[in-house]
C-alpha cells in the first residue's frame, strides 16, 4: 500500500504535487473558517474554479498522449495545444492558490509581525523607506512605478513561454519549477510571518499620497481595497522580489541577452515595491534569498523528481 501511495506522488510532476500539498489545507480552512468574521465568500467560489481546473487538468493529461491523435492534421493541432495546457496550466493553480489563501491568512494566523518587521528595517537602514521615498513622490512616477509594479504577473509568464516557444524544453522546465516553488515557499511563509505592510500599518505617517492618474488611482483602489480589505497578508518574503529576480537570475543563465534587457525593467519593479509602500525591505532581502536559493536547488529538485518519476 505504501509503495502505491509513492508511486501516485511520483506521476505527478513536482509542481502539481505541491499544488495539492497547498489545496488541501486550503480545504480544511475553507471549512472550519467559512462562517467566521473576515471570511471572504468569494473564496469558496475560486476554489470551486480551482478543483474544475484541476480535474480538467488531469483529463488533459490523459488526453495529450493519445495515438489516435496523430492520425489528422487536426488531432495534431489539438496535441500541441493539449501539451501547451500541460505545461503552462501549472502557473494557473499557483495563482489560483494565492487568490484563495491570502483572505485566510489571518484567520490561520493573526498574529501579525509588522512591527517586527518595521523595527528591522530600523535597524538595517535607520529610516523606513517608505517615508524616506515620499520626497520623490510625483504623479507621473507613481503612475510609472504603478504599470511597473503591475507588469509582475506579465513578467513571470513571458520569459518561460519564450524558452518554451523555442523549444528549449530543459530551460523551460528548470525555469518554471523553480518559480512556482518560489510561489509556495512564498505562500508558506505568509501563513508563518502574517504582515499587511508598510501601506497600512505606516498610515498615519505619510505626509503625501500617491497620487498619479486616473488608472493608476483605479488600480490602488482595487489592489488596496476591493482585494485586499485589510484582510491580505503576503509580504513577507516578497514574491513580487524575489520571484522576479529569479527570472533575470535564470535570464543570464539561458539568454543572457533578454538578461540585459529585462535588468532595467526588473529594478524599476524593485523600487515600485518599496516606493508604493507595499514592502518592507526586509521583505525584499527575504525575497532574494528566496529566490537565490531556488536559483541554485529548484533545478536539482526538479532533475531529482524527475529520475525518481521514472
């Protein structure tokens, strides 16, 4: 019996058997915690979309490898989109998983750290960088530093389907392995270190808000407000950080040119972390050491499951 429970971990890829490591207590606290105060309705509605994915997810990967598909021109087209599914689908339960758990964070646990977090900075630098960067403020670099904050997710994807669209399919999975175990190391460390951020909990502080145009005054309202309702904990370690690093760390490795590209548009994305007052910048560190490490052990996870799958 034990030897098949193995086996079943290991037909899976690394990446889906940790999305289910992460759906299942996110089950159990959908449970215990949907009738208490702060429990966002919606969550249960995302979760329901997740399992649909997920159990699509599994019909493609039964149906990718069909013979009978090989048999028109058709079928084919069908089998490079079914394995384009199989590959990319990951990204979608990571982000799915994150839109589901970070409403329940404090009720997992609400033991917020932010004045940890806001004496270390303290102690680091001797300032809050938040405060510090108000005298910088305009509304043409907050709009800039919002579309640069905002391309994040533009980001994570583009790279990995360019080493995909190349068929550098070793890359490729090197790549997304690494970042989506960033993802839910990421996620885990939110339960652990519970912190709402600078934005809030240095409110009363900030002598200038960070007023741009009419789109980037939309967007601060639905990321601060109609999605988070002080409800979100996910700042430390900063994924925004140390996922992104992670890419141009991967970047130079693989196509050292996109590399040199990318780096301005990768440190702009830096600095709209902390301008925003989204982060600390002891998140941001948490988030490089993150990513350096997933830099340096997400490939040899992956090659190692990946010999155990076979």
């Amino acid at each position: 019996m034990k030897n098949k429970i193995i086996k079943s971990i290991f037909r899976l890829r690394l990446e889906e058997f940790m999305a289910l490591v992460l759906l299942i207590p996110m089950l159990f606290f959908l449970i215990i915690f949907n009738d208490k105060e702060g429990f966002r309705a919606s969550n249960i509605d995302r979760f329901l979309i997740t399992l649909v994915v997920f159990f699509l997810f599994l019909v493609i990967i039964k149906l990718k490898d069909l013979n009978s598909l090989q048999d028109s021109r058709i079928g084919r087209w069908i089998s490079v989109l079914l394995n384009f599914l199989r590959e990319t689908l990951p990204f979608a339960f990571c982000i799915s998983i994150y839109t589901n758990m970070h409403d329940m964070v404090h009720l997992v646990n609400p033991n917020d750290v932010d004045a940890y977090l806001i004496a270390w900075d303290e102690y680091i630098l001797g300032i809050q960088p938040a405060l510090y960067l108000e005298q910088f403020i305009t509304p043409n670099l907050t709009d800039f530093m919002y579309f640069s904050y905002g391309m994040f997710l533009i980001y994570v994807l583009f790279f990995p389907f360019m080493l995909y669209a190349k068929g550098d399919m070793t890359a490729f999975r090197e790549t997304t392995v690494s970042i989506i175990l960033t993802f839910y190391i990421g996620y885990i460390g939110y339960v652990i270190f519970p912190a709402v951020g600078p934005k809030f909990t240095l409110s009363h502080l900030f002598e200038t808000s960070l007023t741009g145009s009419s789109v980037s005054d939309q967007i601060s309202f639905i990321m601060d407000y109609q999605i988070s309702a002080f409800t979100r904990r996910d700042c430390f370690p900063s994924l925004h950080n140390g996922i992104i690093l992670l890419i141009l760390l991967f970047a130079f490795k693989y196509k050292r040119s996109f590399g040199l590209l990318f780096l301005p548009f990768a440190i702009s994305l830096f600095i709209s972390t902390l301008y925003l007052r989204y982060h600390y910048f002891v998140d941001m560190i948490a988030g490089y050491i993150l990513a350096i490490l997933m830099f340096l052990i997400g490939p040899k996870l992956y090659r190692w499951w990946s010999i155990m799958r076979h």
